[in-house]
C-alpha cells in the first residue's frame, strides 16, 4: 500500500477552520473541513466521510491544497471545450459576413448559417453545426437581422407623414 501524500505545514488546523468560517463558497468549507480533519490527525477515510465524498476525492483535494493553499480549494470553472476556429479564421469569417456574399460565386443573395458552414467547411475543412457557428457569430458580435415586414398595400409617404 503506497504512503499517503503529506500535507503542507504551513497551515494549522485552526487557521483553515477560519478561512472555512469567512467563506462564502460552501464546497470550498466542506473542502478546508476536511483536510482541517487530516491536519488534527484524523484520516483521510475520516475526512471521506464526514465530507460526503471517495477517497480518490479527498486526495485530489490535498492535491490541490498543497498546491495552492486554502484558495486551491475554491470551486473552479470548467474550462470547457475548446474553440472549434482559431483568431485568423474568425478574421477570415468576420470579412465574409461584413462583405456579404456575391451572388454569382456564392449562389445566395443573403447569408445564411448554413450557407456560412458551407463556406466554412469549403475554406478550412471544419465540420461546424449551424447551432455553434450561431454561437460564435454572436460572441464576435454578430446578431440576426431582418428587414421589417410592410404591408403591401402601404403607400411609401404615409410612415414620414405619420
């Protein structure tokens, strides 16, 4: 059986049971409650349990203490997937759409998303789903536009005149 990973002695017991009392992040309390636990001489099982969690948890917590200290345990944000089109071919994209397309080599008159991941996956190679291009085209600052609707009958003076 391999020997447990020690934790740092630069912290008391006492001094995370404070840090665990001013924080307002609940998962990070019950984090510094437990290697509070260790550091008293309690075992890991013992701070498993009372955390609510595996062991293969508290390690990875003790981990992360010793590598950061009590703001090591603070709850992080995943950092997600990552981005499908790099900044030149989000340069590229963004010159598409101010250009607009040109209907004789593009064969639409108006972009649209699928017309874009057409253009995308013909220019890069990148299969990208209509629904993340939408997601990106707005990050960039993009938003749909539409021309509003007038009524047929509507006479061209009668807006200014209103």
């Amino acid at each position: 059986m391999a020997a447990a990973i020690g934790v740092r002695s630069d912290y008391t017991s006492a001094d995370l049971r404070q840090f665990a009392r001013r924080s307002d992040d609940a998962d990070q309390v019950r984090r510094l409650l437990a290697v509070a636990l260790i550091l008293d001489g309690g075992s890991r099982s013992e701070a498993a349990k009372v955390a609510g969690v595996t062991l293969q948890i508290v390690r990875d917590w003790v981990l992360r203490f010793n590598e950061g200290g009590p703001d090591g345990l603070t709850t992080r944000k995943a950092p997600g997937r990552a981005a499908i089109l790099n900044d030149e071919q989000r340069a590229r994209l963004a010159a598409i759409v101010e250009a607009g397309p040109i209907p004789a080599a593009h064969g639409v008159v108006r972009w649209r998303l699928a017309d874009l991941t057409q253009w995308i996956w013909d220019e890069f190679a990148l299969s990208v789903t209509r629904h993340t291009l939408g997601r990106e085209l707005r990050a960039m600052g993009y938003r749909k536009l539409s021309a509003r609707p007038r009524h047929r009958g509507q006479k061209g003076d009668d807006i200014a005149d209103f």
